[in-house]
C-alpha cells in the first residue's frame, strides 16, 4: 500500500488509516481478523477515540505486539483539563502503551465549541510537552469544519488536520472554498492532513430498515463507487491520507480502493460531484 509523509510528524503513514470506529460494537475476538488483514495489507496508522463504543477495549490487546510499527492517533471531547488528562491516561491503559503518536481535539464543529475546548488545548499541549504524544491536532464534522480549523491554526501549534473531504461536501462552493484556504495554510506549516469521510453518500432516511452498515451515516456500497470516494479524497492536493469506514463490512472494500488507489483527472473529479450533486450534505453525528 502506498504511504505518504504525514507533514511534519514525518511519519510515513499508509494512505488508508485504520478507522477505528468500525470496531466499536466489537469484542477482541472479533476485531482480531479485521485488525490483522489491515496491517497484513500495509496500514500502518489506526485511528482511534474513547466515543467509539467498545473499540478501545477490543482492539486494545492486539496493539502491544505491534505497537513498534503501529502509528496510533486518539482523541478526547472532554473539555475540562482534569477530565482530558484522565481520558488519556485511561486510553493508554486500554491501548497498553505509555504514549500515543497523535492526540486531538476530537469533534470541534465550529468556533463556538473551539472556544470551549480552550481548557481542553492546553492539557492537549502539555501532554505533548511531557511526552504522553508526540504529536497534537485537531479532527472535526460538519460544513463549518474547515473554517473552524482555520482560527484553531491561528490560535494553537497543531500538527495536523482531520476533516471531511468527499465530492458532496466539495461542491459546495462556500466549504471548498474554506477547505482550499485551511489546505493551504496546512501546506504552508507543513501539517498532516487526513480526510474522514471519503465513502460518504449521504444522512441515513428515516426507516432503520434501510441501514446495511453501522457508519452514522449512509455510505458507497459497489466496490466502484468505493474506489472513487477514495480516489476523490486522496487525489485532493494537499490530503494525505484517509480513515477506513466505521463498519467492518466495509473496510475490505476501502483497503481495496486504497490499494489501486490512482490521481483523479480534474475531468473525473468533477463528474465525482456532478453525480452526487441531488444529495444532502453530510453534518455531524
């Protein structure tokens, strides 16, 4: 699988992150498979969050056994400093490691929860002073994500970038438009971005019965239309790399995207968006 340097964490992270959100109604046992074909296939970087159910817990003893070659990045939504630093010191735990590699401001939607999370940077940071991660960043959903972490670069000395980037949300003028500036800025520091997302269709209808994966969202399902949200997002310049989907079902089917993975022509980046253009964009959880 191919890999690319994750700006200046200068890890060379495999193109497809391990998205650790697919192993959340999981145990060990049944985690064990997916977590093994991953790294068999190349990945090389798991994502991962104490919000993600019980994925901590299943895939937490799989990791000391390849911890060495294992980029792990965690993330926290607490916002006081005391409950940041017992989340981390709890995901350590669970992970059976004394540090991470990344460790972000987990689901910043916008300024206004940017602002309430100043407590929650600075435990951040601090945690990176002593050692508990290497390095610190900042992952978001929603349309105003772009925007947002563009004032977090201005006011934090972050490492990297995980936002949504898939053909819906980027023929929005106003969002690419934001995306495009914060990618910029990103290139400008050399800052690791990563894309979430990128087999994203739509919101799920209102019949449960229509759900056929545990993403929170209705995602591709054909192995072809897989392969183009994947390609979409790591043929975005400055983007480099993607987390896998919250669904084990679907992991084999974006590993394989990853895998062939090949640089969009502008030409099929625009019949990307044309194609989802009737359908609703994407907002948070």
């Amino acid at each position: 699988m191919q890999r690319r340097r994750l700006g200046r964490t200068g890890h060379e992270s495999s193109v497809a992150i391990l998205g650790g959100a697919a192993f959340a109604l999981s145990t060990t046992d049944e985690a064990e498979p997916a977590f093994a074909s991953a790294l068999a296939r190349g990945v090389n970087h798991l994502d991962i969050a104490p919000r993600y159910g019980q994925a901590e817990r299943a895939v937490g003893p799989l990791v000391p056994p390849v911890r060495d070659r294992l980029f792990i990045g965690e993330k926290t939504t607490r916002r006081a400093s005391d409950g940041v630093r017992a989340q981390l010191d709890e995901s350590l735990q669970r992970l059976g490691t004394d540090h991470v590699d990344l460790y972000q401001m987990h689901a910043v939607t916008g300024v206004d929860v940017l602002d309430e999370r100043r407590d929650a940077a600075a435990t951040i940071m601090r945690a990176r002073d002593e050692g508990l991660t290497r390095f610190v960043g900042i992952t978001g959903h929603g349309l105003a994500a772009p925007a947002t972490f563009v004032e977090a670069l201005d006011r934090y000395d972050l490492d990297t970038v995980m936002f949504p980037v898939y053909p819906r949300l980027w023929a929005d003028v106003d969002y690419r438009r934001a995306a495009e500036q914060l990618l910029s800025i990103c290139a400008e520091r050399d800052l690791g971005v990563m894309a979430i997302k990128a087999v994203a269709r739509q919101p799920w209808g209102d019949d449960d019965r229509d759900r056929f994966a545990t993403t929170w969202y209705e995602p591709r399902r054909e192995p072809d239309s897989i392969a183009r949200g994947v390609h979409f997002a790591l043929s975005t310049p400055g983007v480099h790399a993607f987390c896998t989907p919250g669904d084990l079902g679907l992991l084999p089917l974006a590993l394989d995207a990853a895998e062939r993975a090949t640089t969009m022509d502008d030409d099929a980046r625009l019949a990307a968006m044309d194609e989802m253009a009737g359908l609703a964009p994407l907002q948070t959880p």
